[in-house]
C-alpha cells in the first residue's frame, strides 16, 4: 500500500465505526454527541466566550442546565479517578479515604448552597454541589464493594506479583464496578434535584439566576400564561434528564453488564455488630429526638418531624402492601417495574408540584419524591427466590393471614429497610427544600455571603439529624430484620 493512499484506504473502517459508536445502545453514541454540543454552549455562555443568546428564553435556559449537569458528571469522573488512583497507593490510605466518605456521604448536599455561593457564583455553586453529591458517594460505594473480593483471588494475585496498582484497578475495581453502577443510579435523582432545585433556590433568593429553576420562577412570577409558560419549562427539564440517562448512564449500566460474575461473587450476608442493635436504636432515638427539637426551634412546627412521620407511614403503607404483592410476580415483570420506578424517581416531583400549584401538601411532597427510588432500590434488594416460597405457599393452600405472616413480610421487611437507606440522602435533600420554601423569610439570611454562623447551624442540623435516623434507627433495624427473617 502506497504510503500516501494510507489514509484514504481506512476511512471506511472508520467511518464504519463512527456509525457503530453512534447506534450502539440503542443511539446512545448519538445522544451523547448532543448533550455534549448542548453542554459546550451552555458553559461558553457562563464563561462570557458567547455574550449574546441564540436561543429564545426557555431554551436557552435549558442550555445552561445542561451546561452544568454535563461539567459535574466530568468533574466527578475526573475525581472519582484521582480519588481511585490515591486509594490504590496502600491500603492505610484506602481505609482512612472510606470512612471519610462515609461521613461526606451523610451531609444533605443541598445545605452546602448557602456556604459555596458565599464564595462562588450561582452557577459554580450549583454545580460544586452536584459534583460532591455524585463524588463522595459513588467513591464510598466503591472502597466499601471491595470487602467482598475472594481470598483465593488475592493471592493469586500475590503470586502473580501484581504491583498495588495493577492490584487495584485488575482486581478491586472490577469488583467494586458494580456496585458503583448502582451507587450512581441511586444518586441520580438527589443529582438532578441539586441542579434544578439548587438552580430554583439560588433564582429565589440571589436573582437573576439562568437555568430551568430560575425560568420556573420566572414563569411562575408571571401573569397571564404564566401556567402555560410553567409547562414547557417543565417539559424542557425532562430534556436533560433523557440525554444524560441515554447517553451517559445507559452505556455505563451497558459495560457494567461484563462484571456481572464478580456481583455475584461479593455478595454477602449482613455484616454482625458487637454492640446490641436496641441499645443502638435506644442512643438512636435519644438523638433523633434531640435533633429534631432542635430544628422544630430553628424552623417551627411541624417542620422535620412531620415531614418524617408521613414518610414513615405513606412510605411503609404502600410500600409495604405493594411490595408485599410484587414478590410473587415473575422475575422478569419485576425488572419492568423496577425500571418504571428508576423513571418515577429521575421525574423532579418537587419542581412539578412548585410549577403546577398541585393540591397535594407540601409536607407530603418529600416522601412522593422519594417514592419512586425506594420502589426501585425494594425490588433490587428483594430475594430472587420468594416467588418460589410464594408459589409453595398457594400450593399448600395458606389463608390469606398466614401466608403474608409466614411468607410475605419475612421477605418484605429486610429489603424494605435495605431501600429506606437508600432513599434516605435524597429523602433529606426534599426536606431541607421544603422547609426552605415554606419559611423563606426565615432562610432569606441563610444564603447571603455573610451569614456563615447560620449557614453552620443549618448545616449541622441537617447532619446530625440524617446520621442520628440513618445510623441510629434504620441501619440496627434493617440487620435485626435480616438477622430474625433470614432464610
């Protein structure tokens, strides 16, 4: 082949695999080359590169929310690599990183507004709030999978010679790929009610603010055809959520697929913990209690506390029938609702109801939010086999009463607290909106650039009450369940 025809003579296989890339996964290639060039503008118009808009109002907006989102995700890649590749050093590093993740992980990501915008400005707040939301918890999920890695591979991997590194990313990372799949889909809905929420908050309190929150306000500020204006605002933020999903997301849950025996293999029962799980739950309630006197004081009644109770009943009410009924259902039916409820949980429910004037209370608004994401997190963690306990109970001809005593609910109850875990980072996340909405000339101070003491107090409050019900109640619950219920 003549050296001058060379490239001429590869352009069809390349261009062969430009056209593979752009249809793989159902047209995500080409999605993504969308949500790129969208993102690229939206960040050129925040870095004043393009000082004039191209697009009408809405749409424009929509391009800095897209902006945003898209740097936080890059951010976050970029970091959970630099994080990863420090991890990989030594193992003393390796611990020291995950527990402080671990604390990271509990701080409701919204309540870092008011302290990144005394220092930045609304767009780099919003997205630096995204980014830690998405970071921290995706890095903890992945040191934490790790425990699971067999014995006998480690020391193959010893014989092998495998340096710390080659170890790290040949043998932990695969195993932890799963689990970081998952971790990010879990964070998802908390990640795009840090954009749009946070977007809404800084337009409320610090206007004039780009981006879908601050069009929603605006609209809704409006008079005549303010509704109509509101809807399309809504409509154009699913826009985002699709691209992202499509392009970003459904190919990483795709190359996930290959480590499916390592999921498989790290699975273990729960972990068993010298200290009693009543005296847990005893110190548990003594400091919810406290925390939550504390933040009636710092927001008023009902405050927190109520928002909580009607979690705790509308969450295990229908859940706890729904999901009761959904574990005879056939494995593959499950997985079909298990994806209907990833995409109820990625609906901004909170935005919606804001933008729609719902008549549904705003203390109800939080747990109709997390509904979605504790359905989808219920069905992942549900056992494979109670369809098959199921069955054998309707051959055994069980009354009603006594298969749900004997069957139903010892199935139920440990993934149902499993879920409620999950949700509980997004969960807080609402409630910290809710009561910033419902009280807003009590918060007005919260997000100025010098009210610091406040923004500390608001910041603790959120986080001692979130490790006081994670740690305290549903965490020694959920192994008490798992212990007295295992099959």
């Amino acid at each position: 082949m003549r050296r001058d025809t060379w490239p001429f003579a590869h352009l069809s296989s390349l261009g062969e695999r430009c056209r593979h890339w752009l249809l793989v996964y159902r047209g995500s290639g080409l999605s993504c080359c969308v949500l790129i060039t969208g993102a690229l503008y939206g960040l050129f118009r925040d870095c004043g590169l393009i000082s004039f808009p191209i697009f009408p109002s809405p749409w424009e907006d929509m391009f800095w929310t897209l902006g945003k989102s898209v740097a936080a995700l890059l951010l976050a890649v970029v970091g959970h690599g630099v994080l990863l590749s420090l991890a990989a050093c030594s193992p003393v590093l390796r611990r020291i990183m995950a527990r402080i993740t671990a604390i990271l992980a509990e701080i409701p990501s919204l309540c870092l507004l008011g302290l990144f915008c005394a220092v930045l400005t609304p767009f780099w707040s919003v997205l630096i709030v995204a980014f830690f939301s998405l970071l921290v918890r995706s890095v903890h999920a992945t040191l934490k999978a790790e425990s699971g890695i067999p014995s006998s591979f480690l020391k193959t991997a010893r014989a092998l010679r495998l340096g710390r590194w080659q170890s790290f990313w040949r043998l932990h990372l695969p195993f932890a790929f799963p689990e970081l799949v998952r971790a990010v889909l879990r964070d998802l809905p908390d990640f795009w009610l840090c954009i749009l929420g946070g977007e809404l908050v800084m337009a409320l309190f610090l206007p004039p603010v780009h981006g879908l929150g601050g069009a929603l306000l605006s609209s809704l500020m409006a008079g005549g055809g303010g509704e109509l204006s509101s809807c399309v605002v809504l409509i154009l933020m699913l826009l985002p959520i699709f691209l992202v999903q499509h392009g970003l997301i459904g190919p990483l849950r795709g190359y996930g697929r290959h480590y499916a025996v390592c999921d498989q293999m790290q699975k273990s029962g729960p972990e068993e913990r010298s200290f009693s799980w009543k005296k847990r739950c005893l110190f548990g309630a003594v400091g919810t209690a406290l925390t939550l006197f504390l933040s009636c004081g710092f927001w008023g009644v009902p405050g927190p506390l109520g928002t909580l109770v009607v979690a705790v009943c509308l969450i295990g009410g229908i859940w706890g029938w729904v999901g009761g009924l959904l574990l005879g259902l056939p494995a593959t039916i499950q997985k079909r609702i298990r994806k209907c409820c990833l995409i109820v949980a990625l609906f901004p429910v909170f935005i919606v109801w804001l933008g729609l004037s719902l008549p549904v209370p705003l203390v109800v608004v939080p747990t109709l939010a997390v509904m979605g994401l504790v359905g989808w997190a219920f069905l992942r963690e549900s056992d494979a086999a109670g369809h098959q306990f199921i069955v054998m109970g309707y051959h055994l001809r069980l009354p009603m009463w006594s298969l749900w005593k004997e069957v139903r609910i010892p199935l139920l109850c440990p993934a149902l607290m499993q879920a409620a875990i999950v949700a509980l980072p997004f969960f807080w996340d609402n409630v910290y909106l809710a009561a910033l909405l419902e009280r807003k000339t009590l918060h007005l101070r919260i997000l100025q650039a010098h009210a610091y003491g406040a923004q500390g107090v608001l910041l603790c409050l959120m986080t001692l009450l979130a490790v006081s019900v994670r740690w305290g109640l549903c965490i020694p619950l959920q192994e008490r369940m798992a212990h007295r219920y295992r099959i």
